[in-house]
C-alpha cells in the first residue's frame, strides 16, 4: 500500500488516496470475490437469516477540526481507487 500511494502521489493524483481509500477500495473487491463474507443478519421466526448485499458502502472516518466526521463513500464496486480518494474528500 506504501509503494502504491508513493506512486499515485509522485504521479501526481489529486487528491492522493489515503490509505483508508485503498483500504476500502481493497475490501470492496475482496467481499464481491468472496460474497459470503458481505452478508447482513436478519432476524425472522427466532431464527436468523443472512441476507447477501448488492451494493457496498463504507464508512471511513476523519478527524477534522469540528470532531469527527464519517463521510460514506457508496457503491465501491462502481469506483475507482481515485473517485473514491474524491468523494472521501
């Protein structure tokens, strides 16, 4: 992740990806790879149920000057590294 930012910042990205952006970027194409781990627990009759996403959101947070602050970048599957870096912002 360190030789990757390095390069998107010496390549000159604006903004440059934090490494949270990768991070999420990364866990977005890990869970379509392996769906079973992106599932939501849903409780019916006493018993509970996983239920598969369709879409990934993230939460990523920052400290900012007026406390903290989580943006939620949608739809990661539909982003690249650079517009989730953008919409994080």
């Amino acid at each position: 992740l360190v030789s990757l930012r390095q390069q998107l910042k010496a390549g000159g990205a604006s903004p440059t990806p934090t490494y949270a952006d990768l991070v999420a970027s990364l866990v977005a194409r890990v869970l379509r790879r392996h769906p079973r781990l992106a599932v939501r627990w849903n409780a019916a009759h006493d018993a509970l149920f996983a239920v598969p996403e369709s879409e990934y959101h993230i939460g990523i947070a920052v400290d900012t000057d007026s406390g903290l602050l989580v943006p939620v970048v949608r739809d990661l599957l539909g982003k690249s590294v650079m517009a989730v870096a953008d919409e994080s912002r």
